[in-house]
C-alpha cells in the first residue's frame, strides 16, 4: 500500500511538473530585474509560454494585489505553489511622499516648532502594458466609418492654387465645415469597403492622409496643410483633430467565448505584416470582442497533393501569431501583432487561443 500511496504522489508531483513545464519557456530566468522601457507583456514574455495569461499567474500570491501596478527597480521572481508557477514582486511597495511639508525642530521648552520645507521624490510610474511608442501612433490612425459617418464630415473642396495633388504647406478651401469651424482638422480618404467573409458590408476604412490648420475662416474657409503622410486632394475628409487621449490600461486576456474572424484590412496598406503592425478583424461589439482580448492568428488552410492516393487534400490551419484588440466598433476591431511566425496577410484567420 505505501508503495502505492507513494507512486500515486509521484505520478502527481511528475504531472504537475510536466504541466508547469507547458506554462514557463525554456531556460525560465529565476529573477529579473524591471527595468525602465520594459512592458508587462515583455517582462511576462521572460517566463511564460503565454504571456497574456500574466494577470491570473501573478494573482496567485497576495504580495501582488495589482499585477498591473509593476515599477523599474522592481525584482520579479518565479515561484511554485503545488507544482503550478507565479510571480511574485520581492521589493517593497513604491511609497509616494509629499511634495510639499513641514519640517520638525525642538525648541529648548519642548516645544514641537513646524517649518515649512519642501522635499523632492523621484515620480514612479507603473511599467505599461505596451510600448507608448508602438500603440499611440495606432490609436488615432485605426479608424473604420460607415458611409454616412464619411458623409456627415467637411471635405476639401479644391487647392487654392489650382493643383491637382498637393501637400505642406499648401493652402486650400474646405466646405461643410459648419458655422464654427476648428482650428485642426486630421485629413482623411474614404478607403476600401472591409467585408468579412461571406462579402457582407462592415465597414470603410479610413485612411490617414494629413494634418491642416484653419488660416482664413468665412463664408469659404481657408486651410494649410501642415503635414502630410500622402499627397491631399479635393474629397478627401476632414475630422476635428483633438489631443490624443490618454493610452488605454489594457488588460490583455483571452476572450471566455469562442471568437472566430478573418483579418480585413492593414493600416498604411501593408501587404505582408509582421509583430507591432495593426490590422483590422472583421468582428467587434455586436460579436462582444472588447479591448485587451486576445486572439490567435491563423494562416489559412491550404490544399496540397497527395501522390500516392493522386488527389488534393485540404490542410489544416497553422497557427503564425497573436494579436491583441486595442480598438473595437460595432462590426469591426482593430489589433497590434504581438507576436508572429511570418508574414500575416489580409484573409487569414484569428479566433480565440
């Protein structure tokens, strides 16, 4: 019996293992240090398989009450509770002090005296969940619009100067701008139809051409390009530019339900994609995808010949990435490429890992 009891807790101690080893990568550092620049993605990259499975890892143990709240300087280190893997934070939480106080001197009657004094703190701020510099320029250039939304926006009317294809710093007339005109406008260009596929309409996708500010308001308002990614020219759009909002927390994770799309569409029309480029899905809020899902990327299935039964067979779909949703509407989500295998193309497919 005791060998029994005791093949049995090492038959579990040797599964545990053997699942702990499907979770961590190979070569699994013991500790890393954060430093500044590094990602909560990045830094769950150094030890797991799946690194957007990081806020159920890290939330095993209680010195972590918030994995998102993770500072440079910080010592990350990997532990096991009954054969299962975690992180745990070993420094000490960040305490913020005042900027602004009061120093303490003794009088020589006992008396507590209270100066005011000023005392400086290096400012910490939480690692985030991606680069700012690989997610901000996407936030404000991934934008899918019905054609009444196009409709409904000013237009370039023509170049002041009468050319046909033009640039900064360039003057033209803008209509339809309403009776209080901004004084920026982003300048954008109906682009192609995005259909999933069955070929049902989801949406335009709206391409990003420019930048302008207002020079000469009226009854004909007068614009400059100020800057430029393409040439302008007459019926391209113009949406009121706003500051660009703070970026989004995201809290990557995967979907509870079973999602299943095609990739519809690249911002900058790239044919081929690779990790850290956007592309457009051809689900959103009425499938119930939401910001911080994430989805595997899939090439599609492709047939080939068998010579010895002399007939063409359909493949099996391979998987070559992750994506991660930052920007979702109602039929149409966009996502960064976190990681990929190879080239992603338009028509392959993401569903839930």
């Amino acid at each position: 019996m005791r060998r029994l009891c005791l093949s049995i807790c090492l038959l579990a101690v040797f599964t545990a293992h053997a699942s702990a080893d499907r979770l961590i990568m190979p070569h699994t550092p013991r500790q890393y240090i954060v430093r500044t620049g590094d990602t909560l993605w990045g830094i769950a990259n150094h030890f797991f398989r799946d690194p957007w499975r990081w806020p159920g890892i890290w939330n095993r143990n209680r010195q972590i009450r918030n994995p998102n709240l993770i500072y440079p300087g910080d010592t990350i280190a990997l532990r096991y509770a009954k054969g299962r893997p975690y992180l745990v934070d070993l420094s000490p939480s960040p305490v913020v002090g005042p900027t602004q106080g009061a120093s303490a001197g003794q009088t020589s009657a006992g008396t507590t005296v209270l100066r005011p004094s000023v005392r400086s703190e290096p400012l910490l701020v939480p690692i985030p969940t991606l680069s700012p510099n690989v997610i901000a320029p996407l936030l404000q250039r991934a934008l899918a619009l019905s054609g009444r939304d196009f409709q409904r926006l000013g237009y370039v009317a023509a170049s002041v100067h009468h050319h046909t294809f033009f640039g900064a710093p360039s003057l033209f007339y803008a209509r339809h701008l309403g009776a209080h005109p901004a004084k920026a406008y982003d300048i954008y260009r109906q682009g192609p139809a995005l259909v999933d596929a069955n070929g049902d309409f989801l949406a335009y996708e709206a391409i990003y051409i420019g930048h302008a500010k207002l020079v000469r308001p009226g009854r004909l308002p007068e614009l400059e390009v100020t800057s430029s990614d393409r040439e302008v020219e007459s019926g391209d759009r113009l949406m009121r530019w706003r500051p660009a909002p703070p970026i989004p927390y995201y809290f990557p994770r995967a979907p509870s339900q079973s999602l299943n799309a095609v990739v519809v569409a690249a911002t900058h029309s790239e044919i081929n994609l690779g990790t850290y480029a956007a592309l457009a899905i051809s689900i959103g809020k009425a499938s119930g995808v939401r910001q911080g899902y994430v989805l595997r990327i899939y090439s599609r299935p492709q047939d080939f010949y068998d010579p010895v039964a002399k007939e063409n067979v359909l493949g099996r779909r391979q998987p070559i990435g992750l994506l991660m949703i930052f920007k979702v509407y109602d039929k149409v989500s966009y996502g960064v490429v976190m990681q990929s295998r190879r080239e992603i193309h338009v028509g392959d497919l993401v569903a839930t890992p």
